[in-house]
C-alpha cells in the first residue's frame, strides 16, 4: 500500500448550502446529457459545473468547459461557497443501500495516496480520450475533485472498527439520492487518524473505480516533472476493505452496429442460440450463472429488434481455444475476442463508432428499439473473486469490464494542488 494521509480538504459550506444533497453529483463518467441538464438547472453551486462543463459556441484555448471549471472553483473559494478545512482529517463515507431486497452497508474513507505506479494494482484497460478529457481539467484547477475508488483486504477488520468510532460524530453530510444514504464524517482525532494509518501499511490497493483518473494523476506529476515544477505527490482516493465490505459487480453490456448482415451468419459458426421469452428472463438467467461449476458453457444474450431476446451458447470446440488466464477467461474477454471482434469487426474500441457501453439493460433495449444501434449484448458480471485475480497477476480486462454500485458522490471534498502537500 503506497503512503496515505489526512489533508485539508475544501467542502462545501452548510451555511452557503443548506441542502447538500443538490450540489453533490454522480461521477462524471455515468452522468447522461440529460442529468447534466438537470444538475447544472438545479442548483448553480452543483459540483457537475466543474466535472463535467458544458461546451458552448466560441469555445477557444482560452475560454472553454476547462477554464469555466477553474474559474467557479476559484469564485467559490472567494464566496466561501466552499471552505478548507481547519486541521488534517481522514473522511468516513458511509453508504447505505438496497441490494436484491437486502439491507446493505459500506463503510470506506477518504484520505490522500501517495502516487506510486508500481504498487497500485490496476484491472482494466484505459480508453484515451476520457484521460485526456481529465488531464485537461487536471491543468485547469489543480484539484482532485472525485477520489479514486480503492479496495484492500483487512482480515481483521482494524480499519472498520476504526471507522465505526468515527460514526459516532455527527456526519457533515447526510443525504439520500436515487435510494442511497450517503454519510460523510469528518475525523481529526489524532489517535484515530494514527491508528488507520498504521493499519493500511502493508496492504495492497486495488483500483476498483477510476482508474482513469488515477492514470491522468501519474501523467500530471510527470508532465509537471519535465517542466521542472513541483508536480502532486498525492491523489485524493477511497478506500473500502474488501474483505468485510459488500461488493458485487455489475456488468456493462454492450451495443453495436452491424454493418453487414453475413455477421450474424458467423455466430452460427461458433455457438447456438435459443429464444427466450423477455428481457427479464433472459437476465434471471445470466444471473443464475454460477463461476465454480466445471464445464459451464459461455453464454451471452442479445437482442435486435424485430428478432426479440436471445441466449447465445458457445460451443465447446470455440471455447477450448479461450487462453487459460485469468483474464482471457472472463466473459466479456470471450465475448470480445470470439464475437466482437471476428463476427462484427470490432476491433479498436475506443475508435469505434459501431460499439457502445451501458449499465442499464433497459436502457440498451430502448436504444436499440430507437435505432441508434442494431443490437444489444448482455453479459454476465466480473466476480470481485475474478477482478482481484487478474489485478495480482498483473492483467489487464477489457474497457468496461466492472461496474461498482453504489458510486461514490463527487463533491463531497476537494483536494487542492495549490494548498501545498506541507500544509496538508
């Protein structure tokens, strides 16, 4: 585990934001145009004006969503929209939640990492554009504004028993959006900020959610390296124990265009397909899929319009030629090499125009409905058992391979360059 430590982070002012639940955001990357709509009319202090900026006509290099982003913050700061925090502390972010009709509970903190590559241990591939996107913000304000998304593994639980004496403050946030309570507690105690600290050395990290952002914080601190200037020794990131943590991971389907209709005539050539009755059938069934049971075939489900749902199988004279890896294993690693790939001719998908991603499999059968695309793949989800495996080996999955639920909000706190590491 790289280095970690309290900080004096900025937050928002109660006294200048009565109702905290309207300035905190979703993450950036899950935001539709319509919720940035939505958030940007709803209140004008709402953290999505400086993580996701809206383009407008006689954007320059001076003028554009970037530079707006480094111009509220600062106002802000000047308006005590936002205040600093007066000594060091560690940030308890509690999350309660629904999960298949249980009662569920997360308990993680923020604090600041020490940037260091080798020792944080990543999943998933990066698509360029997001990163330049946040390299470019990154610029602007220098300052985290949404945390990584970190797991380790305490298998006696010292850091939650840490954090539960923290729960006993009163919370500086405590709001409920889309069904999740979000609970944020601000810890100074010297003795406690020590005991965390002490616990997470030796553990490893593992990046569960933005790993684009952690990317974009090692290129800053280069790009400001070459420039001869002191670059951020330190990103501002979340962590939640694993171990004794609920996590289950959803999966991110995928749509496509077809640009000829002998793609289909392919599939037969690798696996069968049968029909099924709905959309929930078709995802009760992926669901049901169980990783420890031998010989299970792969199956995917897809949809287009006019032909209805479907379950794909894959025969075994296809899936026998699946590298035995941890990577090369998971589902959406098959489903892009034997499906993507050769049966649709997909290849670089960040440069593609033919494929999308979506979390909601109502939102995908919508989008195909309305023609935006031809059809709908549905998969089945990552185990955090096969995320964390592919993470200590040193592989990579595919792009949007995890989805993590619930997010972490954006503007809970801010951690700001400028403030300097030695005042922190």
């Amino acid at each position: 585990m790289p280095e970690i430590k309290a900080f004096r982070g900025w937050r928002y002012n109660p006294a200048k934001n009565q109702d905290l639940s309207k300035v905190f955001a979703p993450p950036y990357d899950v935001i539709s145009p319509r919720q940035q709509k939505k958030l940007y009319d709803e209140n004008p202090h709402n953290v999505i004006r400086l993580e996701l900026g809206t383009e407008e006509a006689g954007d320059s290099v001076m003028n554009n969503k970037y530079t707006r982003a480094a111009d509220y913050l600062k106002e802000w700061k000047t308006q005590s929209i936002l205040v600093r925090e007066d000594e060091p502390a560690l940030y308890v972010y509690i999350q309660d939640y629904q999960e298949e009709g249980k009662q569920k509970t997360r308990l993680g903190f923020l604090s600041l990492m020490k940037i260091d590559e080798k020792a944080v241990l990543k999943h998933e591939n990066t698509l360029a554009a997001p990163k330049e996107d946040r390299l470019k913000l990154l610029r602007a304000t220098r300052t985290n504004l949404s945390p990584i998304f970190g797991l380790f593994e305490d298998n006696k639980k010292v850091v939650n028993s840490f954090l539960k004496k923290t729960m006993s403050l009163k919370p500086f946030a405590d709001v409920t959006i889309d069904g999740v309570r979000h609970r944020l507690f601000i810890e100074t105690r010297g003795n406690v900020l020590a005991g965390i600290e002490k616990a997470m050395k030796g553990k490893t990290m593992y990046i569960a959610d933005g790993h684009h952002r952690f990317e974009t914080a090692c290129n800053f601190k280069k790009e400001a390296g070459t420039k001869g200037l002191a670059g951020p020794g330190y990103v501002m990131t979340y962590f939640a124990d694993c171990y004794n943590n609920p996590f289950k991971i959803f999966p991110t389907h995928r749509l496509i265009k077809i640009k000829d209709v002998k793609n289909w005539e392919k599939l037969a050539k690798i696996g069968t397909h049968e029909k099924v009755k709905d959309l929930n059938t078709l995802l009760k069934h992926l669901e049901d899929y169980r990783e420890d049971v031998p010989g299970k075939p792969y199956e995917f489900g897809f949809y287009a319009k006019g032909h209805g749902f479907h379950l794909f199988k894959m025969n075994k004279a296809t899936a026998k030629k699946v590298k035995n890896n941890p990577v090369d294993r998971l589902d959406v690693a098959v489903l892009h090499q034997f499906i993507i790939d050769p049966c649709f001719g997909i290849k670089k998908i960040e440069k593609s125009e033919q494929i999308d991603f979506t979390r909601s499999p109502e939102d995908a059968v919508a989008r195909v409905d309305h023609g935006l695309f031809d059809a709908a793949l549905f998969l089945r989800p990552t185990s955090l058992k096969e995320m964390i495996l592919a993470s200590k080996k040193g592989l990579k999955m595919p792009q949007k391979s995890t989805y993590f639920y619930p997010k972490l909000l954006s503007g809970l706190v801010f951690h700001s360059f400028e403030d300097g590491i030695q005042n922190q």
